[in-house]
C-alpha cells in the first residue's frame, strides 16, 4: 500500500475518538469502546495514538456498526497509559487497517489465547449476524488461570460451542487449548461432519501449535500474526517478515496456510524495534 493509496481509503489520517466506555475484562486487561463507523472487519487492527508515545497496533475486538472495541493489555509504555484512561479522554484512532480473516469455512474452530481472544469473539459475532448457524461455530479459549479468561460469557450470549482450558485447572479442561483442539477436530470428524477451517489468534508459540496440528489432520487454518509496526500502511518496512519481505500490516495479519507455511521465522522469531531477532522462548 502506498501512502496515496491509504489516503484514498481513509485509513492514513487519525480521527480524534472519545472513549465511550471501559470494560474491565481481567487483570491488566481491558476493553475500550468508542462510538464510531469503523467499518471494520474480524481480524483487522487500528493504530492507537498518543501523544509523546507514538502509535501503536491493536486488534479489534469488536464492531456493531454504532460502535467498536479494542482489548487492550498493559505490557509496554502506550498499553500502560491506556490502562490509565478514563471515559471521556480522547484517543488517536487510525483504521480498520490489514487484511482480515477470509470468513470461509462452514464448520468452524477458533483458537484464542489472551487477549487475541478478542478478534475471534468478533469472528463469531459478525459470522452469525450473517446468518451462518452459531453451532457450527467451536471457540476454544485457553489462559493460565480462570481470573484471566477472556469473553466466556459474550460467547455463552452468543451460543456456539464453548471450549475452556486453563493451565491450572481452576476452569473447564486443565491444559491447554491446543489439546481441546485435537478433541474437537476429532470428535466433529467421527461425527460426520469435519471442520473445514481453523482460525486463531493469540501468542505465537500458541499459533504455531495450531498450525503444526491444521497440517497434521489436513485441516485448512488462517493466523492472525503479530509483528513490531511503525506505520500499519505498508511504508515503514518494520513489520517484514523472512525470508521474502512480506509486510504484516498490509499482507497480514491474517494470512492462511500455505503463507505461513513460508515465513521462516514463524515460531521461532520475530524482531524488535531496532530489526534484532528476538528468538521465542519455548518449554
């Protein structure tokens, strides 16, 4: 995307939104509503603005059409500042930006892991407002603890098939989501009536398990990938991925199968904000 081409979309200049609302959602968690036509899509992000903090990338959690929604968590400089404000204060907002989800799939599972939980709830939101049959949706949510699960009761609202795990035990399956995944590919394909697509978001460690289990049982997938961003147009080159250079923020975050299959260093790296290889901690 050019800068042009951003203009034309209305996507390159911030708009000044007040926030509407706050949800706490879990510790150091929340969700920020803003009255406003995004027109957004599940899967696609905003640039959160600052002042004297710079920008930064957030998922989009949810969007009605009157209103959207980004789930914040406070792990750096302008997500802790966030984490401070109130109704009323006025926050730069620049999207819908990237490339969503395909919405393809008839029988569905979506993966979430922390606060990525908040594009697959939406996923399933906007899948049934038009009209796809919410038992045909799986939203497997996985968290080290009950107290840090996300959108248990919006997805009971919405009434698809809710699977829970936490680490601890302390809510639904003790382990993780990814063993709850293999359970509900195999018992919807002794039903009869397999899974067609898998969708997730979350850590990429997480991702890459979903993935490593799409191309195990030959299940379609789409990731959401995370990756450092400057600009969110495609202009700044921050977000490229090995080994061809594909820009996160416009060729993704969603991408499917076949282009994670390519990207070298997912799951096992990613960069920081000054291009150094940041190699994952696994076990």
């Amino acid at each position: 995307m050019t800068l042009q081409k951003a203009m034309e979309m209305g996507v390159a200049t911030p708009v000044k939104l007040p926030i509407a609302k706050i949800v706490d959602e879990a510790k150091d968690i929340k969700t920020f509503f803003f009255t406003h036509l995004l027109k957004s899509e599940p899967g696609q992000f905003i640039m959160v603005i600052l002042p004297k903090l710079g920008m930064r990338p957030m998922s989009i959690s949810s969007d009605n059409g009157a209103e959207f929604g980004t789930t914040i968590c406070g792990v750096g400089p302008l997500s802790n500042a966030m984490m401070e404000k109130k109704p009323g204060d006025i926050i730069g907002i620049r999207g819908p930006l990237g490339k969503p989800f395909s919405g393809r799939g008839n029988h569905v599972v979506l993966v979430g892991g922390g606060y990525g939980s908040g594009p697959m709830a939406f996923w399933a939101e906007r899948a049934i407002a038009r009209g796809m049959d919410s038992k045909k949706i799986h939203y497997i949510v996985g968290a080290r603890t009950k107290e840090l699960l996300l959108f248990e009761e919006r997805m009971r609202r919405a009434k698809v098939n809710l699977h829970i795990a936490t680490n601890d035990g302390s809510h639904g399956y003790k382990g993780f989501n990814i063993d709850l995944l293999r359970q509900v590919i195999e018992e919807a394909k002794h039903s009869g009536n397999p899974l067609d697509m898998i969708y997730t978001c979350g850590p990429e460690l997480m991702e890459k398990a979903v993935f490593d289990v799409a191309v195990e049982t030959g299940t379609d997938c789409e990731i959401s990938m995370e990756r450092y961003m400057k600009c969110g147009i495609g202009i700044c080159g921050s977000c490229a991925v090995d080994p061809d250079g594909l820009l996160i923020c416009v060729d993704g975050p969603c991408v499917n199968k076949e282009t994670a299959a390519k990207i070298t260093e997912f799951g096992a790296y990613h960069r920081d904000a000054s291009g150094q290889k940041v190699y994952y901690k696994k076990g």
